[in-house]
C-alpha cells in the first residue's frame, strides 16, 4: 500500500515538472524579443492588408507595444498620413507577412534591439523592445542603416 503511495507521488511528482517546465519554456519562447516582433509583425501586415486600421485595435496593441509608443503613435498616426511608422514605408506587401528576416536580437538588460528586412531588402527598420511589466514590447522603430 505505502509502496503503491510512493509511486502515486513520485509518478505525479514527474508529469508535473514535466508539463511544467513545458509550459515555462512556451512562455519564455513566446515572450523573447524574436516571438514579440515576429507576431506583431506578422499580425500587423495581415491586418492592414485586409483594409483594417491596425492603430485602432488598442487591446491588440498592447501586447506587443509599450504604453509610451502606443501613445505616441496614436497621436501622431491621427495628426498624419504620412510613411507608416512601423514599416517606414508608403506601401506595404502582403507577401511581407511571414516572409521577413530577423537579426538575432542585442539583449543589454531591459532593453533589446533587432533588425527586420523585409523581401527586396526595403524596408529594413532597427526595433527597439524593452521589457514593460516582465514581458518584452516594442518602444521604438526606426530606419535602419546598411
């Protein structure tokens, strides 16, 4: 009976940490800096290739941008219409979406940087991620230099 106890809890003990330490690796892998600006990116290109107005769509926003960029952006997406911000470009492509590369992000502390180029070589933009409540967001885009 003990012996049949023992193994209960030792066969419990070894499914949880297990699927545990799973669950802990999905959620490190989807918040890195790559997973943020693959999804934000990938979700952005799709939603503005539908005619949808990505800015809009605050509760989206928020899981990829920071507060302050969100602000920003807002504000200066409704005072402009100028070359998007996020893509540093007057046009975009659907063919973008999944089909960009990534550098490998610069991770010092809070704060990580990456390039993404999209097919053609252009647009190519610098993105700036910092961590905002333990989860890596976007905080600034900028044209990057060859």
């Amino acid at each position: 009976m003990k012996a049949k106890f023992l193994n209960l809890i030792l066969c419990s003990t070894l499914l949880f940490a297990f699927f545990g330490f799973s669950a802990v690796q999905k959620a490190s892998a989807q918040s890195s800096p790559e997973a943020v600006i693959k999804a934000f990116y990938n979700g952005y290109i799709r939603i503005t290739g539908k005619g949808r107005e990505a800015l809009g769509k605050k509760s989206v926003l928020k899981k990829h941008l920071t507060a302050r960029l969100i602000k920003e952006q807002v504000t200066a997406y409704e005072a402009s219409q100028e070359a998007d911000y996020f893509l540093r470009s007057l046009r975009y492509h659907s063919e973008w979406e999944n089909n960009f590369t990534l550098s490998k992000p610069v991770v010092n502390g809070a704060t990580a940087t990456a390039t993404v180029t999209f097919p053609g070589g252009s647009p190519r933009v610098k993105v700036t991620l910092k961590k905002e409540a333990g989860a890596w967001k976007i905080d600034r885009v900028r044209n990057a230099q060859r």
